[in-house]
C-alpha cells in the first residue's frame, strides 16, 4: 500500500532482500511479477538461478474442499519438522484472501506470525493465462528466498487451474465425501494431474466409499506413465486428523520423483510450457499492438466478419505481416538489452 | 467409414454438395474441418462467402442439466415453425454420440430421419483449442449449407467451453433445481455468458426457488453492457413443458440482435478470436516445427530447467530467432499459394 509512493529499492537492493529471505523484499518481488507489465520482470532475471531447491506442492479441488484450512495444517505440520513454508494461494474464495471465518483467522495467527511461513495471496484479475505465469514467477521468488517447501492452493475446475498447478512437482488433489456428483463435473483433467488424493472432511459420511470409488477408478485406468500409484489418504482439517498421513504420501512421492527419471522429466515439462506460454503472450502482444494500423488485425476482422475472406486466408496473410513487424521488434528490443 | 478407402469428390464437387445442402458431402465436409492437419480446409475457403445467414444459437450448462433432450425439443420446436436445423453437439456425454438411454433413442429416431435436420457430433480427441476452431467451421458448413437455425450443445465447465459457445449469436445456460452449489461451481464466466436462462427439470422441487435465485442474481450484477436482461425459462425437456417459451426466449434475444448494434458487435467479437486462435495455432506450430534445432525450443528449455537462463531471456531469444524462421515459412506459404 505505503510501497506504491515510498521511495522503492533498487532492483539489485531488492534481489539481495529476497535471496536474503527478507518478507518486505520478498512481498514487493511478487507484487512486480504480479503486475504483468509486458516487460520482463528485472527481480526473475537476477534470482532465478538460485531457484531449484524447493519442493514444491500443488493442492487442487473443487469449492468447498476445504483447501485452505488443509494447506494451514500441511504448513504447521512441515514446520513441526523445522522446514520453512511459503503459501501461495490462487483461490479466490480462499480465507487467505480475506474471506476466512472467524474460527480460520484465528488458526491463521500463530502461522501468520511465524518468520519461518510466508503467504501470499494472487490476484486474480486479468486472464488466467497472466495468473498462471505470475504464479510460476511467485514460486521462483520464495524459493530463491530459501522456503524449502512451498505450497501452491488452486480450486480445480478447469484447463486454466491444470496450468497454474503445473509449477509443482507434486499434485494432491483434494475431495470431500459424496462425490459422486463430482468425480462427473471435475474433468478427467484435473483427476490425472493428481498425485496424491486426500479425501477430506473424512469425519462425514461417505468417506470409505469415496475412498473404494477413487481406487476402483484408479484400478481402471493405465494412471500416468510411471510405476507411481496415487495414494488415497483421508483427512480432517480443522482437527489435523490424517494430516501427518498425507504429508507421508506427499513425501513419498517427493522420493519417487528424486529416485525415477520423472522428477527430472516434469521439471523440464513445466519449463517446456513456461517457454511456450511466454511466446504466446509476447506474440498475442505484437498483434495487439499492430492491430489498428492498415492490413492489421482489425482490418482482417471486417473483413471475416463481412465474408469477403474467410478466417484461414486472413490468418496466413496476418501472419506474413506480425512475423516481419514483430522482427523488427524484436531486433529493437534485442538492440535495447544489448544497452 | 466408408469414405476413407472410397474416391472422393474434387473439391468442387464437396463444395456444390455442401451448398445443395446435401447429407453426405456435408457430413464429409465436417469430417474435413474436423481433422485438423494444420492445412487450410479447403472446404471452408469455398463455402465461407455463403455463411452468415444461419441463426447460431449456443446451449449449455452443467453435466446432467437434460441439455440433449432439450436441444432435441428446440430443433422440434424450429421445426414446427418449418426452419431447418443443424445440430452440432460437443459434449462427450451427449445422447447424441450413442450414450443415449432408450427413451432417447426413440425420441430421437424421428428426428434423424427428418431431411430438415442434420445432426453432428464433434470427436473431442485433440486439443479444446482445436475443438473450438472445428466447431466454428462445423457451423459454417451448415450454415452454407443453407440450414437455417444451428444449435451447438456443449458442457459447460470452463474456459474452453466458453470459446465453443463463442461460435453462437445467442447462448442459453440450462441449469437445474438445487443448483445452489451449481452456481458456485459454475464459473462466473458461464454466467456471463447466457442470453437465456433455462431452468430444466422444472418439475424437480426447488424449481421456483432457483429462479428467484437467478432472478436476484442478475439484479445484483450490471449484467452485459447492453440493455438485455437475460430472461428465465422453465421447462421440462421430456414431455416439452415450457419449450416454445424457450424458443421465444432465444428468439427475442434474435430480435434484440438484429434491432440493436449488439449482434453486428458479437459477429466482429467471434471474427476476431477466430483469427487470434487461428494465428496462436500457427505460431504454435512454427515453435514445435524449429523445436529439435541448435538453438531451438529443446535447447531453451533445457538451459531453463538447468536454471541456467531464466525463462524470459530465453523466451525472448526464441521469439527472435522464431520470428525470423516463421518468416521464411510464411514466404514459402504465400509463394505456394499463389502458385
């Protein structure tokens, strides 16, 4: 808030507050990869070598799950073990972001006041493609500020969370009994990305079922390529029931990925689609900015829109044009850097 | 089946075929579009300059809300009122791609044999990006082909969703009774979208109840931009209860369209996320083309995942030496084609 018209740090005084694991630094950090500004953000480009040690866990599920108070208690119980935490939550109808009961908040406290736990709640205006970038880049910024685990919390409904939930090395997928109705509406998507399930709100009726359906389901399907099972793990939030279970399962996965080729194999996957996300955004970018001009973006539209040309032939046409504009700017831009 | 090993028609011939209005060239033509071999569908290029007649409209909602039967009902409906329709379903559970229970099939069976319909159920194999394109050519194929209302049936649980429904003029969310968490679950996106409330299974306790929840819904937010308030509908799909108020609905938002400068702006709106998609697919392309190469995708990727550029400078590099390959591809394209 105060941040906007203090004087600010210079990039490198603020790369050296983050590697030293300083909150203030770490929390001005993700708010400049948060802003989307179309520039590369200057603080990834100083501490993104010292990323990598994290491990890093994704939490997904449906509204309702009860994500939030899980990824609380998975925080405490990581840090029981004396390892550092950073939360980075993407649910907009996370407690983290403000809408926590009374009885959240004050589970929140002890944590929030603990040096050793840093969350952080993304915004989530402008597309989910940006959040899911920024998300990446947060993740890069608490992990070169040295938390050894960081957890990822991301209501899973669709393609969009899938992505955000990419920057983790492992996946928990989170449900509640009497998810019938659920395993239907949650795309097969969201149920292959996962590692580990944790049903929970186990003290409900229905729990053992869910538990039977969603090994049944994995009985039936050839999961993921590996020779890695998804365990099933029933918890209670509120009261920590199975929490230590699931941090079990999570860690046991964690040694798979250490101990097989696929932890090597994800991580080059996850910064396979970064690359591909960030050409996308700089090449929707150039079109964007040449669409006005003559023989642009916009000219094509009136012409589909008017049948004169159909969208194939416009398309092939654009892009002959943005590939010879967006050239020459990046040839400026490579020029400006090179400065 | 049939057609793989049989001697097609000339292009020529496909395209009078389609435009005569023809079953089976239209059906080869769908077939064309749908297979997605990164090639222009010549098809389309032939037929384009007789689309935009069609009335297109969009159904869709959760699994479960009867969207099939109800789609089934309209194109009576339609019928009724002696227009013709094309049916275009892209839900994997629709009835429409054989998980049809009895009671369907029957219903059904009148209207397959009906010359004035022709239904088409898209493959939902590949990407949902490629599904959204070959739905929107889908539709232009039958609208060529001189039907005169379309009706694409989809589920709708996110974005992807979303760009399907975009092919549509107006689009209809079907929901059901207790949908309390449906709402939530439903992303605001989908809401956004509907034209037309349709409030199914009407005969299920409850019905009244979430109409008044939509109703104080749609009160509590600045719904669209223009001065159209989507209306709620009841039905009941099976025995047709509510569904010429149905279609009066949709057609009053056709009305409202065509009297207003809304529907000039939607067509504008859909031409120009179909040539973004088309020019991101391109791109794409390019990108997986040049990915093997020295200093290709492959390689940036595995200077990233060794941590040792981060992400941007590398993507910034890439786009450089992409735009320049992608250009002398483009070169080659247009050099083609004028040939």
């Amino acid at each position: 808030m105060t941040g906007a018209s203090a004087p600010g740090p210079t990039p490198e005084e603020l790369a050296r507050g983050v590697l030293a694991g300083k909150s203030r630094p770490i929390g001005r950090a993700i708010s400049e990869v948060e802003r989307d500004s179309g520039d590369v953000p200057e603080i990834l480009r100083r501490v993104f070598r010292e990323t990598g040690r994290a491990r890093i866990i994704g939490i997904t599920g449906p509204p309702g799950a009860g994500k939030s108070t899980l990824v609380l208690r998975l925080a405490q119980a990581y840090r029981r073990q004396g390892r550092t935490v950073g939360v980075v939550a993407v649910d907009p109808s996370s407690p983290f972001t403000g809408g926590a009961i009374l009885g959240d908040r004050i589970r929140m406290a002890e944590i929030y006041t603990d040096p050793g736990v840093f969350i952080r709640s993304m915004a989530t205006r402008g597309t989910m493609g940006g959040l899911a970038r920024a998300t990446s880049d947060a993740v890069d910024i608490l992990d070169a500020a040295g938390f050894q685990v960081i957890l990822i919390e991301t209501v899973g409904v669709g393609q969009d969370e899938v992505d955000v939930v990419r920057a983790a090395d492992t996946t928990a997928v989170v449900l509640v009994p009497g998810l019938g109705d659920d395993i239907q509406a949650i795309k097969a998507g969201i149920l292959e990305i996962a590692d580990v399930f944790i049903v929970n709100k186990a003290e409900r009726e229905g729990s053992d079922r869910a538990v039977s359906e969603l090994s049944m389901m994995l009985d039936l399907s050839a999961h993921g390529s590996g020779s890695w099972r998804p365990p099933i793990v029933k918890t209670t939030a509120p009261s920590g029931a199975g929490v230590p279970e699931a941090v079990q399962a999570l860690e046991s996965h964690g040694d798979y990925l250490a101990q097989s080729a696929e932890g090597a194999r994800r991580r080059a996957v996850r910064a396979r689609s970064r690359l591909l996300a960030l050409l996308e955004e700089r090449f929707r970018r150039t079109i964007e900015a040449r669409a006005p001009e003559p023989d642009g973006l916009e000219e094509a539209v009136r012409g589909v829109t008017a049948r004169r040309e159909d969208p194939y032939t416009a398309a092939g046409r654009l892009f002959d044009r943005l590939v010879r504009d967006a050239r020459e700017g990046a040839a400026r831009m490579t020029a400006e850097s090179a400065s």
